[in-house]
C-alpha cells in the first residue's frame, strides 16, 4: 500500500472520486489532493532541499491541464523531477490520450499515464499491482487505458 | 497497529452503545490483538461498514460527477447556441443596415427620379410652349404669306384691271376718235359706226364681266377667312 499519495487535479469532485477508489482498493493510507499545481510547486519547493525525505509524497498524480494554475502536469512532473530531486513516484492521470503530449510526460520523467473515465477502478488497481515496479524504477512507462 | 485495552474497550463501548464505528484511513492502520475475535470481528464489521459507505458515496460522487459533466456540456452547447444566435443576429442586423442603406438609395433614385420627372415635365411644357410659339409663328408666317398672296394677287388684278381699262378705255378712245373723224370728214360711216356701236357693247360687257369676277372671287376669299 502507499504511504502517501498526491493528487493534483483541478476538478475537485474528481477529488472525491479518486479518494474513494483508492480508500476502497486499499491503495494508500493518506491522500492530499490539491487543485493546483502553482500550490504544488509551493509545496515541493519547501520540501526540497531541507526536509527532501519526510513530507512529501511518496507517489503523485498530476492532471494534464489543471485550470486556473500558471503551468500543466507536464510541466509539474518536469519541475518534480528535474527541480524538487525527483525522490516520487509520479504520473499523470488525465482524459487525454493525445499521444503527442503522452511523449512529452515521458520525456519528462512521468511514469504512467492513466485515462481518467468513469470507471477509473480498475486502472487503479492494475496500476496498484504495477506500483513496485515503478517504485523501484524498474517498470516501464505505461499507458492504462 | 495495536491500541490499548483501554482504547479498545472504548471503541467497543461506544460501537455497542451509540453504534458508533472508526472510519477511513486510520481503520487501515488497526490490528486485533491474537486471540481477541471481539476486536477482530468489531474491526471487520467497521471496515464493511466503511467500505460500503465509500462505494455509496463513490456512487453518488459519480453520478455528480456525470450530471456535472452534462451540465457542463449543456452550458457548452447553450454557449454555442448563443454564438450563433449573436452571429445570427450580427448577420440580421447587417442584414438590416444593408436594406436601410438600400431603401436609402431606393429613396434616392425615387428622389432623383421624380426630379427628373419634374425636370421632363417642365421640359415638355416649355416644348410645348415653345411648340405652340412655332405653330404660331407658322400661323403668323402663314398669314403673312396669305395676306402677301392676296397683296400680290390684289395687285395683280389690279394692274389686270388697270390695264384693261386702259385697253378698254384705248380701244373705246381710238374707236370713238375714229368714228368723230368720219364724221367730221364725211367719210362713209356705216362700217365705222356699226363697228364702234358693236366694240363699245363688247368693251362695256367686257368691263362688267371682268369687275364681276373680280368681285366675287374677293368675296370667296373673304368667306374662307371667315370660316378659318
């Protein structure tokens, strides 16, 4: 189970339903969710470089386009990891599946992508089955459809 | 996690007594002693208890969610719907201001229409003014070429008349004269005398014949200038 999970997502009914599922899966113990990545940032700025270790989260999952914040997920998982010590688990969880933009999360450094629907469950928990693997670096980028 | 008995005993009570069960996260986090089925069975029974309260609430967050969605897609559409009501209106209102500018120019050509009308109107009267000036100039024209025939005509008939009372009044001398000298002279007077006698009847019937067409034919002319 994960330890601590971050959701970045602009749509705060979204919020609910990501924190439910998870709660029902079992997949993590405590969820932040945040609706914007400029409080992200915020965030991880003062996580890194003092307390690098102890509050922030031990996965992240970013929304593509977070309305109302100065820049998307693509640019978060960029600043997460190229900035902030790139010490999580992070990936973007969006209804887009532009193909163009997936490559740009993955040259960023994301490692999933997930295609947020309705029926967001059973990505969740095929990615719950899959999330050692990208905790230890060790799995591949991955689209869940 | 294990908790204490006390705790334990607590969270019992108040599950017994007020039917009051742990929920979310931390619920993940206790433990049952071994042995203690109590606990174990009061954790199980709060842990279905919570995830069925999560799956109604994800439910119900779900159809939210929906209904938001829909709603949202509404308002797009409403959006839409309005742009082109504006785009429609937009095009109703140049619509408008292109049949403005074209009654404008309508009125225009009506304007410089009638105008010209007027300007032809006023046109034709002076034509007709100016018309009626010829023809009354011709009339003038004409008149004096009438009264000019009828000078040249009168006076040639006069002259006619003139002459032929001369001719006449000649003969009748000459005749006469002739007729004095056989008398006077005693010459044989019989031819002379029936001659004179017969020329003097011709000439005097002659003169009447000519001062009688004379007369009537200015008689007829004054009756036709009488009936123009």
């Amino acid at each position: 189970m994960i330890d601590t999970l971050m959701l970045i997502d602009d749509e705060n009914l979204f919020h609910l339903v990501f924190e439910d599922a998870c709660s029902l899966l079992d997949m993590a113990l405590s969820i932040e969710a945040l609706d914007s990545s400029d409080e992200a940032d915020r965030l991880f700025k003062k996580w890194f470089p003092n307390d690098p270790d102890h509050e922030r989260p031990e996965c992240v999952f970013v929304d593509l386009n977070i309305i109302g914040s100065s820049f998307d997920g693509i640019e978060m998982i960029r600043k997460v990891n190229y900035e902030y010590g790139n010490g999580v688990v992070i990936g973007i969880i969006s209804s887009s599946e532009d193909e163009e933009e997936i490559e740009k999360a993955k040259k960023v450094g994301a490692q999933f992508w997930i295609i947020k629907s309705d029926d967001i469950e059973p990505r969740l928990e095929e990615f719950k089955e899959d999330y050692d693997g990208y905790k230890n670096r060790t799995a591949p980028f991955k689209v869940y459809r | 996690m294990k908790i204490s008995k006390e705790a334990r005993d607590v969270l019992l009570k108040v599950a017994k007594e007020k039917r009051i069960y742990v929920e979310g996260n931390f619920l993940k986090l206790l433990e049952a002693d071994e042995g203690d089925s109590e606990f174990q069975k009061y954790l199980d029974k709060c842990k279905e208890k919570d995830v069925t309260t999560r799956r109604k609430r994800l439910e119900i967050t779900k159809k939210v969610q929906e209904q938001n969605k829909e709603l949202e897609s509404a308002a797009k559409e409403n959006i839409r719907v309005n742009k082109q009501l504006e785009k429609a209106l937009a095009e109703a209102n140049t619509s408008l201001n292109d049949a403005k500018t074209a009654k404008k120019i309508a009125e225009s050509a009506k304007s410089d229409m009638e105008s010209a009308l007027e300007e032809t109107r006023l046109a034709k009267e002076e034509a007709d003014i100016l018309r009626i000036k010829a023809e009354q100039a011709k009339e003038i024209a004409e008149t004096d070429l009438s009264i000019l025939q009828k000078k040249t005509q009168t006076e040639l008939m006069g002259n006619i008349v003139k002459v032929a009372l001369w001719v006449i009044m000649g003969v009748g001398v000459i005749t006469t004269g002739l007729y004095v000298f056989v008398l006077l002279y005693g010459h044989d007077s019989k031819i002379i005398e029936s001659t004179w006698s017969n020329l003097f009847g011709i000439l005097l019937t002659n003169s009447f014949s000519i001062i009688g067409t004379i007369m009537g034919v200015k008689h007829a002319t004054a009756t036709q200038n009488d009936k123009k």
